[in-house]
C-alpha cells in the first residue's frame, strides 16, 4: 500500500459483528468498526502505534 516492498496491512473482519481487526506491518494491532478509520491509522504510521512493551 505504500510503495514499499515487504510492508504487509491486514484487516480482518470479526464474524457477528461489525468490528475490524488490523495489523500494521510493524506488529501494531487496532480495532475500528469503520473502515476508513482503520485504513486512515494504518497509513499514518507511525503515529497511533502503540506496540506492546514500549512503554505507550
């Protein structure tokens, strides 16, 4: 999505409802319900990233 190559986003829908699960490329994870909030987060890495243990 950002030119790069090895950069891997994935969303994936939670069943039965209405819940998006993302995972950046950097082990980031997020929830949304709204598409464009998930995307919008994921582009604007790193800000909003809060990865575990470092301390966010």
């Amino acid at each position: 999505m950002s030119g790069r190559t090895g950069e891997v986003y994935r969303v994936d829908w939670l069943p039965g409802t209405d819940v998006l699960h993302g995972t950046c490329h950097c082990g980031a994870e997020h929830t949304a319900e709204d598409p464009v909030a998930m995307w919008d987060w994921m582009l604007a890495h790193p800000q909003g990233h809060d990865l575990p243990g470092d301390g966010s």
